[in-house]
C-alpha cells in the first residue's frame, strides 16, 4: 500500500512539472492552495486503487503513464497552439496527430521529467507487490471518487481555486492555475449539451411563428472578422490620422445597422466568436450533427452560402 500511495504522490508532482509551461507558475504555489492539490491527486491515487483489483496489474503505473502522456500533451499544444488540452480533444486525436508533424518536438526538462516517470512506472510494474485490495476497499474507493467527481465538475468550485498572480479571465491562465489534472477532467463536462433552464420547445415554435418569413429581399450578408482590428479612433484625448484608415469601415457603418459587440474570447478561442456570431448560440452545441444557424436560415431562403478562412 505505501508503494501504491509513493506512486500517487510522484505521478501528482511529476504531472504539475510536465505540464508547467507558464514562468508565473512555481510548484510550490500548487501547495499554497491544498484544494488544487487534492483535485489532482486524489483521482490519481483513487483511480489506482481501482484498477490495483486487476491481477497482473499495477495500477499505479499504469495511472501514471496515461497522466504524464495526457501532461506532456498539454505542454506542447500550449506551447505551439497557446491552448490548453481538453477532454474532448481525444475525441480528434487522429486530427490532432496529423497536425502534430507541422511542429518541432524538442527535448526539453518536461520531456526528460515524462520519460524518467515512464521508467519508473515500468519498475513499479515489473516489481509489483502482492497487496491484495480489498472488495470493502474497492467499494469505498469507487464512493470517493464519485465524491471526488462532484467537486471536480462543480463550475462554483472551479472558479473560486486558483494560485497568486494568475488572471482567472483568461481561460489558459485559469487552467494552468489549478495544476493540470483537475481541470482536465473539469473539461469532460463541456463534452456535454448544455441544457438550458426552462426550456419549452412548444413556446419558442409560438413565438417564432408570430414573424413572418422574409421574401423577395435582395439583400447581401457579409460577416468578416478581423482579429486584429482596433479602432483607434475611439481612443480619448488628440488622435488625429494623417491617412484615415477607417473611412471606408464608416462609410459602410453609415449604410447599415451597427454598434458594439462584447465577446467571451480573448487572445484565442477564435472558433467561439465565429460559431457563436454565426449561430446566436451563448453556449454553443457540439455541431456533431446538422444544426439550426443564421447560415443553414439563410440557405434554406434561397442564398448562396459560402466562407472564407485566410
């Protein structure tokens, strides 16, 4: 049991190193905050005891493979992609292997860290004790790790946690101030519909069928996204342009409905604007199946849909 509870303890400490790729962080700031901890290590210790059942297996080692495989992984598509790993990016991993060619992997102190813990998960495997868990053990374990996951999901939860220094509003620092397999298990739960309160599908069919469809109106939709577009002519104080770069955008501002537009994204999470610009979803479906968007209406009206991606 105690190698067991060595192995939990190294694969929670050996996963914070791996995945650390933002110089703000330092690991003892993890120990800081005791909740952050256990977040990450009591699945980690919980899991292993489950599958310790198995004959033949340790299930430490084996947890501590697939923790510090998911940890690497999260360090480099931080580094190349500036996003963190999420639960339902397995879901693409053949994609995500295709991509993966078009980046240089260097062997850096993360790297070394994964492979010293891969040696070590093959010495706990072939020097495997003969701790016989329990069936009572077993059961109380499967308890706590439902108990464990009711925290883990909880969105209450994961916004109050997080370390000094680090801007809850940027979902990257968000994530990497709570360690990493904590909120990459968090993450499950936006693999998941969002259900919305209150919901009549009866009522909105009522509504909706108050305003009658349009016809016969020659009218061209354009949406264009300029992420890097800042009007600077809003800024207070003498700002005058020698060259206006914005006078067509105010002739055409001019011609149209206009005004501000507030987004949930910042400095990444380009998709999320896009999809919820073109659908008028806030929480945004999984588009796994065909769905009702500004776009598909627009077809289905007789336009000609088309995108442009640079």
């Amino acid at each position: 049991m105690i190698f067991l509870i060595l192995g939990s303890i190294f694969s929670t400490i050996s996963s914070l190193i791996i995945s650390k790729n933002n110089k703000k962080i330092r690991i003892v700031d993890f120990f800081k905050e005791p909740k952050i901890v256990l977040l990450n290590f009591l699945p980690i210790i919980l899991c292993s005891i489950i599958l310790g059942k198995l004959k033949f297996v340790n299930g430490a080692a084996i947890v501590m493979v697939v923790v510090n495989t998911l940890a690497l992984i999260h360090y480099y598509k931080v580094q190349f992609r500036e996003e963190p790993l999420y639960f339902k990016d397995i879901l693409i991993f053949k994609e995500a292997m295709n991509m993966s060619g078009q980046y240089p992997l260097k062997l850096n102190f993360s790297a070394l860290i994964y492979i010293l813990s891969i040696f070590v998960a093959i010495a706990m495997q072939c020097y495997k004790t003969e701790f016989e868990i329990s069936t009572a053990i077993l059961l109380i374990s499967i308890i706590c790790l439902g108990v464990v996951w009711h925290a883990i999901k909880s969105d209450r939860v994961y916004r109050n946690l997080t370390i000094k220094d680090m801007n809850p509003y940027i979902e990257l620092e968000s994530y990497q101030s709570k360690g990493f397999l904590y909120p990459f298990l968090h993450s499950l739960t936006d693999i998941f519909e969002y259900k919305f309160r209150n919901y009549s599908e009866k009522m909105a069919v009522e509504e909706l069928s108050e305003f009658e469809e349009g016809k016969n109106c020659d009218i061209n939709f354009l949406v264009i996204m300029l992420e890097s577009f800042k009007d600077f002519s809003t800024v207070q104080g003498n700002f005058e342009f020698e060259i206006d770069p914005y006078e067509d955008l105010k002739k055409l501002k001019a011609e149209s409905l206009n005004g501000g537009l507030i987004v949930n994204a910042f400095g990444g999470g380009t998709f999320i604007t896009e999809m919820q610009a073109l659908s008028g979803f806030y929480h945004l479906p999984k588009f796994k199946r065909k769905t009702k968007t500004y776009v598909n209406y627009f077809k289905d009206l007789g336009y000609m849909t088309t995108a442009h991606h640079p």
